[in-house]
C-alpha cells in the first residue's frame, strides 16, 4: 500500500498491480480498478520491497527464463511513475503484453445504493490518438472497441474522478474491453521487430484523481480535455469558471451557485424580456384574432392572411414568445452537467444541506415510504411550491381567451411542478439549488411585467 497526501493506493502482489484506489478526503474507493495490471502475468507471485515513497514488485519463473520488476515510485498527490523492466531469455510472448488503464466492475445489487448505480451512466473511455481525442461512453457497451494510431495517453473516467496512463514508449493500439465481468481499457504494448531485445524497459506515467482541469493540465500534453462536459462543452466550462470565482467570493458553494444562478439570470434577461413581451402582445390580440376567425370562419385561407397580417402591423411576433426561451435551454443544460459532476460540492454544506452533491436530506425517517425512502428532502419540494406560483403567475400574464386552451394552462400549472418535484427529488441539491433560485427570480420578474402595460 502507498499513500500521497490525497489517496491511497492499494496493491496485490500477485500480478502487481493497483487494485484499489481509496480517496482520502472520504476514505472510500473509486470504483476504477486494476490499474496497472497486465493480465498475462495476473497468475504470478511477485515479492514485495517498500523503497522511498514507492515499492518495487519482482517476479522471476522457476527456470529463471523471464525476470520481471516492476516499480510504483509516487510523485504527486494524484500520480505515479510506473516503470517496467523485463528479462527475457527466450523471447518469448513477453514481447506482447496489454496494460490495463483500470476497469469498472457492476455493483453490485445488495452493496450499492441508488445514486452511485446511476452514476454508471458517467462512465467514459477517453484517447488521445494521433493528435486528436476519442471518446467513448463505455456503460452499456457490448463489444470491443480498437484505437489505432500514436497513443500519448489514455483514460477511464466517471462521474467525479479519472484514471490516466501515459506512455514513455510508443504504444500504436489501445481496446476497450467488455466482459460480463466489467469494462475495461487497456493498452497493447507491442516490440519492434518480430521478437525485440532479451532486456527491455518502459516507463509510464499514472494520474488518478479528481477531473480537475488544473490538475490534468500539468500532468501531460491535452489530458485537461478530459474533463470534458457534453454538447455544451465550451458553456459548461465558461460556467465553471463563473461557478470557481463565485466561490473564491464568497468562501461558500452554495452562495457561489446562487450568485451564478443571478448572473446568467442576468445575462439572459434581454431574451426572457423579449419572450414576455411577445407574449402579451400575442395576448392582447387575442380578442382581434377571434373576430377574424368568426368573420372568416368559412375562408381559412383569407383568415390566415389576416391573422397574419394583424401580427405584422402590431410587430407581434407568433414565436417570439417560445425562441428566446429555446436558446436558454441549453445554459440550462451546461450547467447541469458542471453542477452534477462537480466534485468540489462534495461535503460542501449550505443551510441545513450537509452535501450539496447529494440531495439535502433534512430528514431521515425510520421507515421507508414509496418513492421517498427513507428521507425526507425539502429543496425539491420548495422548488415545486417555487414553480407553482411561477405558473400560476405565468397564466395570469398569457391568459387564453380559448376556454380550453385556458383549463391546459391549469392543468400544466399543476402538473409541471409535480413533475419537476419528481425529477428533481433524489438528485444533487446543488442543481436543485440553482433551479429554486432561478424559478424565484423567474416568479419576481414575471410579477413585475405583469403590472407593465404592452
């Protein structure tokens, strides 16, 4: 076993490798494992010598043919050097052998709660490949995958942190690996020539810790673009940065997402302006729009035409109402995959929230009920209360003259905050944080515009 001043680092010596990666902060495990492994020599006995922050394996075959030594030397809080040096007397298949990245292992079913069996769903194979990075969502895959070309690096990541292996050495071939047991990816360490040399050494660089962009960045050349956020990538980082100087303000998480949440609140406020507006233009020509449809009733085309024209004489645009609000789905979005993969929210407390990567759990009851479990959490359901009255308040302001278009708009005001209070329940209380905060400046600018003449 070795320690940095971050992880813990655990070994087996039959074969070598790390079979365990245990974070300090929470003495718990990642569930990236068997990084190092080489799986042809999973069956050997190595001895074991500690040496200066590091530890030497060494394994020799009983006809003393091959030698193997294999040196873990810790550099950082998060990396290694891994060097492997091999004799090989008769040239034998040594000169082939896979190194494994690290694999995730299924949980299993009566050792895992719910939330660390969704966070499978995080679980992504990233190379950088002759100059350029492949992705891959490895949950869910069904079969090998092959990399070919100059491999600088290669990584497993989920949803907090990341395990990379670079080589020294030129490996030109990396494959992500499925079996029933697990998923892993490996690297396919080839010699040059058909045989290659009786002595040979590589060398390796090993990084597992947090998807830190400050962190990937010094560890070697673009393994910072492992941290990466989705579709939305460049939003989502922009964000980060907001959500980073935020908290060196207020020395608080929660603090920092709300004054996040008012800032793109505030950048956004020309198009939910705009959206508004449109809106209760559209409303007021409503009882115009009626008459037409009366008066043309047995012209559809004609009454189109008018409708039409009465929009572009008033300058009401039909859409204006829903395009403002499109283009702010996806700050929406960016900011949801930041706030859930953000591993500085762990432990971070607000208010009676203890974790805000967690859900805020204000209770925990003895019993468990249907869909809540066995915790009562009240972020999700002030969130609800908070949509309510946003709805209610939004109906007030775009009112159907159409009585059925008028008992939908009843109806979403109820069902769009169950449905919410639903999604939102068990997920990270930091996004649900940001969602309540924006739903109240949604309901305060909503009563505003209200009492505004169009």
């Amino acid at each position: 076993e070795l320690s940095s001043d971050k992880m813990r680092f655990v070994f087996s010596k039959k074969g070598a490798y790390i079979t365990q990666v245990i974070d300090k902060y929470n003495d718990k495990k990642i569930s990236i494992s068997n990084i190092g492994l080489v799986p042809s020599w999973a069956a050997f006995d190595f001895s074991a010598q500690e040496i200066l922050r590091g530890v030497v394996f060494e394994y020799k075959s009983p006809d003393a043919s091959l030698a193997i030594k294999k040196t873990y030397s810790i550099k950082s809080d998060y990396s290694l050097d891994l060097t492997i040096s091999i004799n090989d007397v008769t040239l034998s298949k040594q000169n082939i052998y896979d190194i494994f990245v690290g694999t995730f292992y299924p949980p299993q079913k009566d050792q895992v709660d719910a939330q660390e069996k969704a966070n499978e769903r995080y679980q992504e194979a990233s190379l950088y490949v002759n100059g350029i990075v492949s992705r891959k969502n490895i949950f869910g895959l069904k079969q090998n995958l092959d990399f070919d070309g100059k491999i600088l690096w290669a990584s497993l990541r989920d949803r907090y942190f990341c395990a990379v292996i670079s080589p020294h050495n030129i490996v030109n071939k990396g494959v992500a690996d499925y079996t029933s047991s697990g998923r892993s990816l490996l690297l396919r360490v080839l010699r040059s020539g058909d045989q290659g040399p009786e002595q040979y050494e590589d060398r390796y660089m090993i990084f597992v810790g947090p998807q830190d962009e400050r962190l990937l960045k010094n560890f070697r050349d673009s393994t910072e673009y492992i941290a990466n956020f989705g579709t939305f990538d460049p939003i989502s980082k922009g964000l980060l940065f907001l959500l980073n100087v935020a908290q060196g303000v207020t020395k608080n998480w929660g603090l920092a997402i709300i004054l996040v949440t008012l800032i793109v609140f505030v950048i956004t406020f020309p198009l939910s302006l705009k959206s508004m507006t449109s809106m209760k233009k559209i409303q007021a020509l409503q009882p115009i729009v009626e008459e037409l449809k009366v008066k043309y009733k047995d012209n559809p085309q004609k009454m189109n035409m008018e409708v039409m024209e009465l929009y572009k004489r008033e300058k009401a645009n039909p859409l204006g109402g829903c395009l403002p609000m499109l283009l702010q789905i996806p700050v929406f979005f960016a900011l949801y995959q930041v706030l859930m993969r953000l591993i500085h929210l762990r432990g971070a407390n607000f208010l009676w929230i203890k974790d805000l990567s967690e859900p805020d759990r204000l209770i925990t009851l003895q019993n468990t009920l249907p869909f809540i479990g066995n915790e009562i959490n009240l972020l999700p359901l002030l969130m609800a209360i908070g949509m309510f009255f946003q709805q209610k308040l939004s109906m007030s302001n775009t009112a159907s003259s159409s009585p059925q278009m008028a008992e939908q708009q009843k109806m979403m005001s109820i069902v769009m905050p169950i449905m919410f209070g639903v999604l939102f329940y068990k997920i990270s209380s930091g996004l649900v944080l940001y969602w309540f905060v924006n739903s109240l400046l949604m309901m305060g600018f909503q009563w505003k515009i209200s009492r505004k003449k169009i």
